[in-house]
C-alpha cells in the first residue's frame, strides 16, 4: 500500500517534517496520550538534517559534523530511552578540534594559541588583542554587527587572519550583513591576560568552555539517534517518502496540499518546513525575501589504510587553499562509521586524483572524513559534471580532494575507495540583520492561520538550531498548541543557551483521557 493510500483527509494536529523538531513534537504529543495527530516527511526515513548517509561501499555519513551538546534533561533522557545507555549504545569522545593555518595546526579556540604562529602574526594578534580592549571600554552601545564584533573582542589582528576569512567561509554571507545577538555562547570570546600569558609560556592552551567530551553513537550515525527516536511513535501516526511532500498551504480552510493532490484538514499544524518557503506559499515574500539561508554541500571520502589523525576530531580551515571549512575525522567518531577490516573493496582514486583503473578489491583497514562547504549568492560553488572516479561527479568534489591534500589531510598515494557528496539547500539559518523584523511579525501571524511555524528553519533562530534545542522546539510547541504554555527555548535562547534545562522531563505517556485542551484549540 502506497503511504498516501490511507491518509487521513482530517487531523486534529498535523506535524510536517520528521526531523528533530517534528519528532520532539510527536513525541510530546504521544506523551500526553493525545490520539488524533499525524506526522508526515518527503524522505523516506526521519531524520531531516540530523540523519546519515551510507555510501555503496559502507561508508557512513552524517550531513556534516554533529555533535551533542545538550541543554535539556528531556533530549538527554529521550535518546538514551531510543538508543540506549552507556558504553554499549554510546562512544565518549574528548574534544580534539584545531585550526590549519599556515601550514601548520593551531589548536582552538584560536586566540588562546598564538604562540603556534610565526612571529610576526603573534604581534600583529597580540597587538591587535590590546587595542581591542581598550577601545571596548570606552565603545558606546552594543556592536552593530558580527564584523564589529569581531574588531571588538579579537582586534584586528585575529580579525584578518582567522575570525573574518572564517566566518565568510563557514556562513557565506559577509559579517557586516549578520548581527551578533546570536553568539551567545558559539564562540569563545577572548580572555586577553590569558592569551598573552600563553604567547610567552609557549604553551598550547585547549580548554575552552564546559563541553571537554561529547557522545557519539557506536552505529548508524546520528541518524539512528532520530530513527530511534521515531521507532518510539505509533507507526500508524506516521508516513513517509515523496507522497508526503507538501506544495501548499490553504490557510483559510486550513488544508495542506500534498504534491499528489491529496488534501489534510488540520485544526492545528506544527510545520518545520523552512519559513522563507512557507511564508511564499501564504503570499508574503516581503518575509521571504527578510530571511537568509545558506546551502551546504557535504562531501565524504572512505580511504584504506590507517588514519593519520589520531584523536582530532573536527578541524577548521580559514584560508583558500581548500574550498571546505570543516573537515570531520568521521572514522574516529565510531568503529562502524566505516566498512569492518575484512571487507574487500577497490581502489577507485588516489589521494593526488590520479585516477586508478583495474584495481583489484582489497581489504582495509578504513577510514574517513567528512567536509562541508557553504554556498550563496555572495558565495556560489563549482557544480558542473565532471568524470572522477569512474563516476560523475561535481567539480567541487575534486576541488574539495585536492584541497584535503593541499592541507596535508590525505597524501598523494593515499587509497580513496569510497566517494559521497549531497548538497542541501538549506543548510544554514542566516542570524541576518534584519531577521528579527521578519520573524516577530511571521510567526505570530502564521500561529493565528493555525500554523506553528519551529525548528531550525522553521524559526530560523540559528542561536536555538541544533538537535537538541530543535527537538525542545517541537516538545514546548506541543505544549502550547494543547495548553497555551510559554515557550522558552523559542522565545529566550540567552536563557535556554545558559543553563541545563530541567523543567520539562521525557517520561511515560500521561493520557489527557477525554480533556479538552485547556487553551480551546484541540478536542482529544
Ligand atoms: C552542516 C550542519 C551541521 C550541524 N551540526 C550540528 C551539531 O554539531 N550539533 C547539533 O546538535 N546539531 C547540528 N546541526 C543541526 C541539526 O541538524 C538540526 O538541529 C536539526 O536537524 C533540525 O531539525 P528540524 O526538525 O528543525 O529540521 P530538519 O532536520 O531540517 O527537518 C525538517 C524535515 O521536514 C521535511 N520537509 C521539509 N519540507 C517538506 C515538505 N514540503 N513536505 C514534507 N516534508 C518536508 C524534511 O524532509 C525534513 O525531514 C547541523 C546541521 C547542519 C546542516
């Protein structure tokens, strides 16, 4: 039977998109014994951009670098609930993360790390550190942007080698056209008496913020964090695969249209499509046009041998001679994010692009990494076709190769067996000047049509956009559509961002029995 065969023509809420925000909404929902929802998703499994790839060969691949930082109880008790605890569902890891600069690797956070410069970019950061600090003290008001930010807390110096090349990579959007009210916590701000000190010790210096260790699935990838979570719902409440595509929204008969013209009746929906598409749909491309995103090639490499990397994890690359700027040593992160050592596999292109032609299968061991790259207007990539590898692949994916090779991540006769590249198109939620203008008119008007617009995209609050916040999107948004509640993580990312959040627990279904939603949206 066709997923769309027994689709409901009338829910009571309709939840779009099974990605973490949708999921931590179902699962709200369920937990509260309501009966009439539904979740839909175009892919074929859920996930959205928290899932993970496998290439022919084996290889997994998560869509760029995830890792788990959690603010809430709920996401932590959840997850263990879908995969399990401990040393048997889980691999601890220690944080390991530097930056490629000048041919050589300098530890972050960066500005603690000076002293692995050449001279002259010592004092040029140093001197740059100083001038920053005292002309913060008599700035008046709040910086206008990231770019003054930056010139604010890191001074020119590290400005012009790390922070700005950097960030343009990473966003691909200019720093003077993003705020700063998103950083927060996201980048380590400067303690100057620190970075002096560490430039005449000679030390490296590491440390930075509460996170040392992180988690990391022993199989599956982040994906099967989410597949996990999903085998928790009803399967009845959920479908998936292109049949559920949604192409339109009637707002007033509170319909969605799927793509094959079915038709679902909603009295509410969660929607965590991105905002900028639905806001189209519903005839304002004045907000549309208000929001920023950036698209995000992720492009992975499987290779023989043993890896070279030891304990990094993610790495970062500023300067031009790659085109990535993040490369993730996904092989570290789990055993089986890489075919087992018996597996026989060709050689289908060396480390230096050479293409490799009759190789007989061998086995490993394996290993590999995994780059992102971001593309906008202000930024766009080379995706013509070109012939790699006895495949078709775009050009990017050997820039990206030769890149890895400029930056001494693979060598010139390294094995490569196994190639992945997937482009999304939204990939990054631009903290854009002028978001804010957009999204306090937005959403209160889509949640008067019914709509509760959440999630990485679907709020597009960058500062409240990973896994675990996304899926406290969903779980608060639940909340309110049946009991009016506040939404904390929505509407106070400062204060979700600074603390472990403990409120709300993940727990047994409590069966609303036969209430009537206290906030009169929803009969159960
Ligand atoms: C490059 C990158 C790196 C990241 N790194 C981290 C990290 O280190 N740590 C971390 O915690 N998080 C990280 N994240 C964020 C994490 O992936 C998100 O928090 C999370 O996936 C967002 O969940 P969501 O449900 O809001 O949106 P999505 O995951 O985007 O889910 C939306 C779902 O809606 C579906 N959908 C969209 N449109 C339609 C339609 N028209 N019809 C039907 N279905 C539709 C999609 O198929 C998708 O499954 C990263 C993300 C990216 C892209």
């Amino acid at each position: 039977m066709s997923p769309a065969a027994d689709l409901p023509t009338k829910v009571g809420v309709l939840v779009v998109g099974a990605g973490p925000t949708g999921l931590g909404a179902a699962t709200r929902l369920h937990q509260h014994g309501l009966k009439d929802w539904l979740i839909i998703d175009q892919a074929e499994e859920a996930g959205g951009l928290a899932c993970t790839d496998i290439t022919p060969e084996g290889f997994l691949f998560d869509m760029g670098g995830h890792v788990i930082f959690s603010h809430y109880q709920y996401f932590d008790d959840l997850i263990d609930t879908a995969i399990g605890k401990g040393d048997a569902a889980w691999n601890t890891l220690e944080r390991v993360s530097y930056v490629w600069m000048k041919n050589r690797w300098v530890a972050y956070p960066f500005q603690n790390n000076i002293s692995a410069l050449p001279k002259e970019d010592q004092i040029k950061c140093l001197n740059g550190l100083t001038e920053a600090k005292v002309a913060n003290t008599i700035a008046q008001g709040k910086p206008a942007n990231f770019d003054e930010w930056i010139m604010r807390v890191m001074g020119p110096g590290i400005a012009d080698l790390f922070m700005r090349p950097y960030n343009f990579k990473v966003w691909a959007v200019p720093p003077k056209e993003m705020q700063c009210e998103w950083l927060g916590e996201r980048v380590a701000t400067v303690d100057v008496n620190r970075a002096i000190s560490n430039v005449i010790n000679n030390k490296e210096d590491a440390g930075w913020g509460p996170n040392a260790v992180f988690r990391f699935p022993l199989e599956g990838g982040t994906g099967a964090i989410w597949k996990g979570v999903s085998r928790l719902l009803p399967k009845d409440k959920q479908r998936y695969g292109k049949d559920m595509t949604i192409s339109g929204i009637d707002k007033d008969s509170k319909t969605a249209i799927l793509a094959n013209g079915h038709k679902i009746q909603y009295d509410a929906m969660i929607s965590t499509m991105p905002l900028d598409i639905v806001c189209r749909w519903l005839g304002k491309p004045q907000w549309a046009d208000g929001l920023t995103h950036s698209s995000s090639h992720i492009i992975g490499i499987g290779v023989r041998g043993q890896c070279p990397h030891g304990l990094k994890c993610w790495l970062y690359f500023p300067e031009d001679d790659c085109p990535f700027y993040r490369t993730t040593v996904f092989s570290h992160y789990a055993k089986k994010n890489c075919p087992a050592d018996d597996v026989k596999l060709p050689t289908i292109l060396r480390g230096d692009c050479q293409e490799v032609t009759d190789a007989q299968a061998e086995t490993g061991p394996y290993w590999s990494l995994m780059f992102e790259i971001s593309e906008s207007s202000y930024k766009p990539v080379n995706q013509g076709k070109i012939k790699l590898a006895g495949g078709e692949w775009s050009e990017l994916v050997k820039e990206t190769i030769i890149g890895a090779l400029n930056t001494k991540l693979i060598s010139a006769e390294d094995q490569i067996v196994s190639i992945y590249h997937r482009r999304l198109e939204h990939g990054y939620p631009t903290p854009s000047v002028g978001r804010e203008a957009v999204l306090v008119e937005a959403l209160p008007w889509l949640r008067e049509q019914g709509i509760w617009s959440r999630g990485r995209f679907g709020s597009y609050r960058y500062e409240v956009g990973n896994q675990d916040h996304s899926l406290m999107l969903g779980v608060e948004c639940a909340d309110n559509v049946l009991f009016g509640t506040k939404e904390l993580t929505l509407n106070h990312p400062n204060v979700v961002n600074a603390k472990k959040n403990m409120e709300l627990l993940y727990g047994p279904t409590t069966f609303l029995g036969a209430h009537t939603a206290t906030n009169g949206h929803l009969n159960n």
